[in-house]
C-alpha cells in the first residue's frame, strides 16, 4: 500500500541496523509505525516500544516476535539512533530533550517542536532537502507536520513551482481517528447509541453530525487545529501564503479530504494543472469524474487529488479536492518516510564526509 | 420550533380558507410541509395530499384527521388555491402547468423552474418583496431555491447589503436526508452493517464517508448541485457574485453546514460582521466559541451561523459558518413560508386594488 521509493528500497537493508525507540507505540499512529517498520523492512536492530506508565497492551508483535511494551524512562534511550514519537506534545517535551542529549534522531509527531525556527519540519516531497545535513548519531529534533496539513503541502508544491500561489483557501472533513484510539471507541459506541435511538451526549463525538471546532479557540479567530495549517504551511512551502482555513472533525474513521481553492501567480488551466499533478511525487491524481473518498484511500500512503477544476471565483485560480489516510501519509508513513531518506542518504554520503 | 412572524401570525387565520395540494406529501420534505401547515394554523380548507401512484403511505394525519393520499390527475388541482410540490422535477414539470392552468399559485420545492426567468426564485428574508405582485387565483409558479442555497443567501443577505459582495467561496457538509428518504434508509442500513463487520457496496451512501459528488459531473467542471448554487445565488441576491463552491454529502441524518469565505466590497470587521448578521431576519448568531453543528439545529427553522472571523486570505474578507435544517428552512418552511406571505399580503392589499 505504501509507495515504493526505489533509492531507499535498495539501501536501507544494507546500512547498519538501528536501535528504534517508538514513544506512544500503543497509540493509533504508534502501532502504524510500528507496522511500517516491519513492512518496509526498516533496518532495525532492536525495536524499543515505550509507552506511559499503564499501557493499554503489555506486547506488540514485530517481525513475529511478542515484544514487551515498556514504560519510558530516561535508560530506554541510551543507545538509540532512531525515536519515533506520537505520545502528546507534553510527552515528546518531556523526552526528546533527553533522548536527544543521548544523540538520537527523533523523528517527532506531535506538534511541540514544529513552529522551532531550529527543527525542520519536513515532507519528503516538498522539503525533503533539508535532510542533507542530517545524520545519526547526531541528536537531533526534526517535526513531522500536522495530518491535514501534509496532504494539503504535498498537492500544493507542484502548483506552487510550476504556477506561484497568490492565496489558498480550504475547508477540511477530518475522521476520527486523527483524535486518537479512545475518541474512536467513543465515536464508535456513540453512533452504536444514536442507531437505537439513545440521546446525544454533551461532549460525545460527532456521530450523524460535523463540528467545525478541533482543539479550542477564541472568539473571532482560529482553533488550534487551523493554526496549525496557517503556520506549518508556509514554513513547509518556504514562503508566506496567505490562508483561510475551516477544520471540520466529520464522522468518518479515517481518512481527512479537503476542498481547496487557490490562486496562482500565472494563469493556469485545470488540465496542465492535472498534468503537473500527476507527475509530482506522493501523490495519485484521479482525473475523470469520481473523485477519491476517505474511506476509499483508508490504508493507502499515497496523497489523492480529484475534481480539479478552475476557480471561478479567483482569478488564474484552481479547486480541487486532497484525500488521504491521516494516520499512515498525515503522520505514521511521513515519519517513517523521514526515516528511510536519513538512511538511505548516509549510504550515500562519501566515508567521511 | 419555527419563528413566529407577528404580521403573519394576526392575519392568515382571518383570511378565507384555501384548499391546499400537496404534491409528493408521502416525502421527507412534503411531510414537513404538512407537519407545518397545521403547526402554522395556516388556514387550510381542504388538504389534498397527492403522489405517485403507489404511494408508500394511505393516509396522512392533519389537524387529527386522517386523509387519504390520492394519485395525481389533473382533476384534483380543480379550485386549488395553493400547490406545494416537492416530488422531483419531472413531476413538477409535468402537474405544475396543469395546476397554474386551474389558477392555482404553485410553490415549487423542485429545480424544474427556478431558473425560469419568468419564475421568482424567493427567499422571503432577501427577496421577499418579490412577492407582492402575485396573488391567489393568479395561477403562477414561486420557486423554492436549492437547501444548501437558501441558507447561504439569507447568511449573504445582511453582509451583501451592509458591506457589499466581491467574491464568496463555500465548501458544504450536506447531510443524507437532502437525498430523500429512500437514501436514508439505505444510509441507516449501511450504518449499520459496517458497524457489524460488514462490505461497503459500491453504490451505497457515505457512511463513515464523505462524498464531492452530489449529482452529476463533467470532467473540470461543478456537479449538477454545485451548479445550483453557482446559478441561483445571483438570481436570488439581484446581482452577480463570483463563487467557488464544493458540495459535499456527508454522513448526518438533517442538517446541512458550510464553511464560508466572502470578501466584502468595503472594509469589515468581524464584530460589526457579527452585530450586522444578529439584527437579520431569520438568522440565529452564535457569538463566542461554540459552534451550531447539524444535529443541533436540526428541527429549527431558522439559519444559524457561528465562527464569525476575519478572512486572512481575502481583501475585506470573512470567514463564517452556517447551518440550517435542510428539511425546514432547506425547504418545507421556506415553502410556508412564501405562503404565508402571500396570505399575509392579500389581506392587507386594499380590497379591489
């Protein structure tokens, strides 16, 4: 399901296997890391997963073995290359300092360290570049964005190198599982509820309904969820974009879309548009009249742009609808994707250098 | 549940009892209108329910009675006063001539007409004035907009008046019943087995899904419901207005939402935005934090609209929220209403004018 990259492919099962510390490995975005691990036949060497104090799993099985979870402590990331974090931004606070000091690279999902002019903030397909001068043994910090924000970058890029971007406007229809495993079983349960004509909870999930409120805000402004969007994109994109963001949590498992408007600096037609889509990297554009749906792409790494069309209301403009898996593309796979360029550019670099 | 309006209110019950066809009175939107008719103590003579010829219901409760629901032949528009159709287009195409032949003012749920430039397309919050021309025994048809344009237009109205209109891009989360009622079942169903373990059909609802496509497409082109609203909008606002507009079905039983962006004529910000839009007819602001979501409105006949902010990407810009009852005031009470408005004119019109 995960795209072949074909430089990694051939190297990082010759590198040196890596000591893999995973903070949150019980989570929905940990266990995919996890899985991604094995599938891609990661190089490791020792798989360490770390979770709080009382784990809801005592094992997780990798490459067929049961390996304990364990809590995380300072000793766990003595000796580790690699930590992979999706534990909460208090927790990534609390540990990457340290596993940083013991010279990890720590490859961080949550949002604590993003908006650091000191860590990159990366997606491979965008600003994969600024990996060059990093290298194991190195501690250091690099951020893996926001979900909605990676699949929104990965179709902007191509337009903005081949057209300019003037402005972008998106309203998001977020799953579920971008809220966590336990958020899932309540949404779960509620609409179980709902179905057999049980009364709506104050503070349940929104089954049968949409909520345009992720994470808090403030009257007149954004919600945390957006702001996200307004200052990743442009540190991403390396080069102010002005945005107008709506981040709608919708009652779907998984899987985020978009509907996304922007103006281009040059004028632009939707079919070269469709053309530029289709040769960019990560993503799989669905031209015709079906467009991709959340639950379709569920499971798939890859970022799916339909219905690309002219904007009739910004000139030189386009609209166009971004669909992929928020666990696996919007965090598990961007992270491990991180991980295989770091390998498979210190094969490359000269001994020495 | 619907807001009371005082001039109606003293008037309708005065007037000389109307008989009163409702065509496709066994569908979700033509039992709203039933419902209403006797909530409203709109001041009906003789009900008629008509449908198709196998109806799925015999009989339709109003005002305690029970009445039949007849097949439709031109016989039974003979002496109608007033129709409201809400039985798809063709029907409406088919019965609506033959009504207006038998003088009876049609109000007609359905896009058959709407962009007739013969037909008034009417909300009565921004283009009710319309309405004054026309009057029962004239054999006309009114055409009620599209759920998802309605609500935006009376959002529009007030802002459009006090700050003038530029451009507006709307991104929408439509909810199943605006399909009918044949597609809530399947949805239920749906629901359901995938709850259980199930496989999603081919052709089933968006369960657990969201879906760009409401209607039919072309390749870099709107769908069929995004083109209402690119087409009704100016109709109804009298001037045009250049849209971007993404509709898209989500899985929520009643209540549609949009996401909005509009950049204004003149300069605004979003608490005269907010004052402006909480002195407008038929609306319900949601200052403060907490948004209006669809499962909360829905039963409501009024708009209500939440997440007033500045629009960062757009000159003299806005972004808000809107949700409305897209059985209500989506259809059925924007249909009473426009009827209730003819009464409530006709009885203040000076007799012989």
């Amino acid at each position: 399901m995960i795209p072949d990259s074909p430089s990694a492919e051939t190297t990082i099962q010759e590198r040196q296997p890596l000591r893999v510390c995973v903070l949150g490995a019980t989570g929905l975005v940990g266990r995919a890391m996890v899985r991604l691990l094995e599938e891609r036949q990661f190089p490791v060497a020792e798989l360490v997963p770390l979770a709080s104090a009382k784990p809801r799993t005592d094992h997780l099985t990798f490459r067929g073995e049961s390996i304990p979870v364990r809590p995380v402590r300072a000793e766990e990331f003595a000796g580790a290359d690699l930590v992979l974090s999706s534990a909460g931004g208090d927790r990534s606070r609390e540990w990457l300092p340290v596993a940083v000091e013991a010279g990890a690279v720590c490859i961080d999902n949550t949002s604590a360290f993003r908006m650091d002019p000191e860590v990159p903030l990366i997606v491979p397909e965008v600003n994969g570049d600024l990996l060059d001068s990093i290298s194991f043994g190195q501690g250091r910090i690099i951020a893996n964005p926001n979900c909605s924000t990676i699949q929104l970058v990965v179709a902007l890029e191509p337009l903005r190198r081949a057209f300019g971007l003037e402005r972008v406007l998106v309203s998001t229809y977020q799953s579920i599982s971008g809220a966590g495993r336990g958020a899932v079983e309540r949404f779960t349960q509620t609409t179980r509820e709902l179905l057999e004509g049980g009364a709506r909870a104050a503070d349940a999930p929104p089954a049968f309904d949409v909520l345009p409120l992720i994470g808090d805000t403030e009257e007149g402004g954004p919600t945390t969820e957006e702001r996200k969007m307004l200052e990743e994109t442009p540190k991403i994109l390396r080069e102010p974009v002005p945005m107008d963001v709506t981040c709608v949590r919708v009652p779907v498992f998984t899987g985020h879309a978009e509907a996304v408007s922007v103006q281009t600096k040059f004028p632009v037609r939707w079919q070269e548009a469709l053309q530029v889509l289709s040769k960019a990297p990560g993503i799989q554009v669905h031209p015709g009249t079906i467009p991709p749906t959340p639950a379709q792409v569920a499971g798939d790494g890859l970022v799916h742009v339909g219905r690309v069309r002219p904007s009739q209301a910004l000139e030189h403009g386009l609209q166009f609808w971004v669909v992929a898996d928020n666990l696996l593309k919007g965090a598990a796979w961007n992270a491990v994707q991180i991980a295989e360029q770091l390998v498979a550019s210190q094969r490359c670099s000269p001994v020495g250098a």
